[in-house]
C-alpha cells in the first residue's frame, strides 16, 4: 500500500481566505460559550420565549450590543499582542459601537425607517487586532530607548493614547463601512429567505467546508447576522446552514455500506466522531476521494436548508461544535416544535446525502476495486489533501490514515522531545495545539487515562492554546511534531514531547513510565 505524502501548500486565493478564516475563527471559538450563555438567555426569557421575564431580558440587550464585540475584540487583540493588545482593541471597538448607534439614531430621526442597532460583531474582528497590531509596532519603535525608572510610565500612557485613537477610527471610519457591509449582506440574506432560494446557499457553504473555507462565511457573515435575528426573534436558520452534521453523516453512512478498502473500514468510526463529537473536518477526505460527491452534500444541506424554512425552525445560538447534541441543545431552547422540526432538517439531509452518494459509490465501484487491488491507497492520498487543505495536522485526520493501515501513521520512536531523563518529579502535564480545545483535549483525555490506570496519582493533565504557554505553565509538554518549536520558544526550560498522533501515540506510554520514575525519586 503507497501513502502520498501532503503536498506542499502553496500560495494563492484559497490559502489567503483560508488563513483569513482560521483568524477569524480563533476570534469567535473561545467566546462561544458567552454566545451559548446569552442564546440560552434569549431563548427562554424575551417575549416570544417560552418563560417571558422583563427583567431578565434586560440582559439580552446589552449583551450582545456591548459585551459580546467587546470580548472578540479583546480576543482579536490577545491574538496579535496578548494582554496589552487585548486591552487596546477591547476599547477601540466601542468607538465603533457609539459610531454605529449615532448614524443609525440620525437615519431613524430623519424618518428615513426604523432601523435596528447593528450588533458589531464584524467591526470587532477588525479593530481587536488591528488596534494591537498598531500598538506592537508602536512599541518596537520606542524598545530600550526609554530611560530606566520611565517604563511604566510609558507604557501605560501609549496604550491609552492608542486605545484613544483607534476608537476614533472606530467611531468614524470603522463604523460606517460595517454599517453598510451589514446593510449589504443582511439584505441578501433577507432577499434569499423571501424568495425561498436560502438553500441555494449550500452551493457555496458545502464544497467551502470541504476546502476549509467555511469559517470566513460562517464567523465573518453568519454568526452576526444570526444572533442579530435571535435577538428579534428567538432563533435564527442560519446557524444551521453550516453546522447541519446530516450531510457529513449521510456521506460516511454511504461510504460504511458502498465503499471499498480502507474507506469502507474506518468510515463508521468517522461518523459517530463528525455526528457525536461534531469534528465534520474527518469526512472530507471522503468527499475528496471522489469530487462527485460533494453534488451529494449540496444536495443534502440544501434539503436540510429547505426543511427548515418550511417548518421555521431555527437555533437559539451557535453550535459549536456542529455536534448532534450541540444541535439539539440549541435547538430546544427556542421552544415549541422547534426541535423536532430542526431533528427532521437533520434526518432529510443525511437521507439525500446517502441517496445520491450511494448512487455515485455504486456506479464507480468496479473500478475502486480494481484501483484498491492494485494498492492505490485512495484515502491515504485524500487525507493528505485535506491536510494540505487545512493547513496544518489534524489529530483526527491522523486517525484516518491510521486505521487505514498506511505506513507512517504512528510517531517515530525517535521523536523529538527527550522523554528518556526528568530530573525533577513532573506534576503537571500540558497538551498544546492552536486553539487549546479539540485535539489537544481528546490526547489530554487519552495520557490522563493512561496515567490512571497505571495508578500514578498526584498528575495533572491538562490542554492549552500554544499562544498561552508560559515559563510556569508545565512540567512537561505535548504537542504535535508541526508546533514543537512554537512551543519550544514560548517554554525553553520545560520537557518536550513531540507526536505525530494525539489519539493513539507510542510516545504516551513512555511518558507514563518517565512520570512513574520521576515521581519514585
């Protein structure tokens, strides 16, 4: 069996709006559960909701106009410049927010219409790490020129000078370019569910997912447009144009019953890890493997799409992950037969996907076969597309190739990292990736397993975004073979172990042994 390795990225539009997407994702992710927390409130207690409560609602408002651009905004800037960079761009979106309210306030006095206040969510994600980008090269300007005793002084009045200054540019150049770009989208949006012609967005949502396109579209435009919609209404449908985990689950189920090979084999667990755990990226190396069938997950999200705006059913907020559970969490929050409606969305959409995928599956299975006999390793060569798509490892990508069989798939036991010698007793563990949440939690959950069960007590095992990592962070660290030398610079002092794997990696018993034995000294 041949693996093909990833090729190498290059430039070009898709890797631009793809880097794009990724930023904008690392913006929006860690609030998510802010906007989880507000979709509840929203859901239960404005007028439409089921328990209507007056004072309670009054938390809705404030918190999606102030608090929720503030905190991606801060976010934006830690991104860029940390601490110093999230307090700068933190302020500076609140020019924007005032900037946006006096137009709309003008418009509406002038008897031009009742507009509503735009949520800046979009203008946050430009002037959070804009404003600390400004800060940053601001700072290396004036770097060991400033006398000894003046530092604070310094850094603190040119912080505030451009947190003063960018939330001018908020307020008066940001402001109204958001405005109108919200005017502009918001219309369409409004024109495709008023003429019924909202599933046709699947056309760009479903082949964008497979090319790791999608977070542009769903955190630059969908997100706030839909919590715009939730604060009027309740529940918004465009949450559910992306994260709908039906057509992932109805391709895999196609692949479990008409595929061939390695595919055939490792398809079932990919769908109970994309349609329970809601990580969809494992199913696009199946849709990669024959383009064909991303007809099959057009077709699938636009009768999820086209359920939904039947029944007008919708979600209470974002879910993230697009797990089935994350959905219907959601989804029963707004009340009534929402969630039943929005579970039929889920069901029509896996049944379409599995329909015409298995059409596609059987009229080309002659010729899997006779590819699969002759060694080609079609999923191996997929999987190293989507990788290459991504941009970066996947811990459950890895997986893939893995079950496959195809060499390579575990860690070298030459990897980098220096297990071998601990010369003090290692007490907490860290497991490191960009964000901090998906794959570096699921290996955090597998060593801590590990370490139980060989009855080591007094560890603790934990996940962090690599951003985050301090000199006082861990004992020793885990991370993937790609990110080492990030993680390297930000913690010199501390033990490094690198893996190819986070799921199931050769390196984790060596840890367990090199715990046992450092904490036996």
């Amino acid at each position: 069996m041949t693996t093909t390795a990833a090729p190498a990225q290059t430039g070009g539009a898709r890797v631009a709006v793809q880097k794009f997407g990724t930023f904008l994702s690392g913006m929006i992710m860690p609030n998510i559960p802010a906007l989880i927390a507000w979709g509840i409130l929203t859901a239960l207690f404005i007028p439409v909701g089921p328990f209507p409560n007056e004072g309670l609602a009054t938390i809705v408002g404030p918190t999606i106009h102030y608090l929720l651009p503030i905190l991606i905004a801060g976010t934006g800037g830690r991104m860029v410049y940390e601490t110093r960079g999230a307090v700068v761009g933190a302020f500076a979106v609140m020019g924007a927010i005032a900037g946006s309210d006096l137009l709309i306030d003008r418009i509406n006095a002038e008897g031009e219409g009742g507009l509503g206040y735009v949520h800046m969510f979009i203008g946050a994600m430009i002037l959070g790490p804009l404003s600390a980008w400004v800060m940053k090269q601001l700072d290396k300007l004036w770097d060991g020129k400033v006398k000894a005793g003046f530092e604070m002084l310094v850094n603190m009045f040119s912080a505030g000078i451009v947190a003063f200054l960018m939330g001018l540019v908020g307020f008066y150049i940001v402001a109204p370019i958001v405005n109108w770009i919200m005017s502009v989208v918001g219309g369409a949006v409004g024109w495709l569910v008023e003429t019924g012609l909202l599933p046709l967005a699947s056309i760009l949502i479903e082949p964008a997912k497979v090319f790791f396109l999608n977070n542009a579209i769903n955190h630059g435009v969908l997100t706030p447009l839909g919590t715009t919609e939730v604060a009027n209404d309740g529940s918004s449908i465009l949450f559910l144009l992306e994260a709908n985990p039906g057509p992932g689950l109805g391709l895999l189920l196609a692949f479990s019953v008409f595929g061939v090979g390695a595919a055939r084999a490792t398809a079932p667990g990919a769908a109970i890890i994309q349609f329970l755990g809601g990580i969809h990226e494992v199913y696009f190396p199946y849709a990669l493997m024959k383009p064909t069938l991303i007809l099959a997950l057009v077709l699938g999200g636009a009768s999820g799409v086209a359920t939904n705006m039947l029944l007008n059913t919708g979600l209470a907020g974002p879910a993230a992950p697009g797990s089935i559970f994350a959905v219907a969490v959601q989804a029963g929050l707004v009340g009534g037969g929402n969630l039943v409606g929005v579970l039929l969305s889920v069901v029509i959409a896996t049944a379409v996907t599995f329909a015409v995928a298995a059409v596609i599956l059987r009229a080309g299975r002659k010729r899997d076969l006779e590819r699969e006999a002759a060694g080609d390793d079609a999923l191996g060569a997929a999987v190293a597309q989507t990788t290459a798509n991504k941009g970066k490892e996947s811990a459950h990508l890895s997986n893939l190739t893995a079950a496959s069989g195809a060499p390579g798939a575990t860690a070298p036991a030459g990897a980098a990292g220096g297990t071998s010698v601990a010369a003090e007793p290692i007490r907490k563990i860290v497991f490191a990736c960009d964000a901090g949440m998906g794959s570096s939690a699921m290996g955090a959950s597998v060593l801590r397993n590990k370490i139980k069960k060989a009855g080591i007590e007094g560890v603790e095992v934990t996940n962090i975004a690599i951003a985050n990592l301090d000199a006082s962070t861990a004992d020793l660290i885990v991370t993937h073979r790609d990110l080492t030398d990030r993680a390297r610079q930000r913690t010199p002092d501390a033990m490094h172990v690198s893996v190819e794997n986070f799921m199931n990696s050769p390196k984790y018993d060596e840890v367990v042994r090199l715990v046992d034995e450092s904490n036996a000294q």
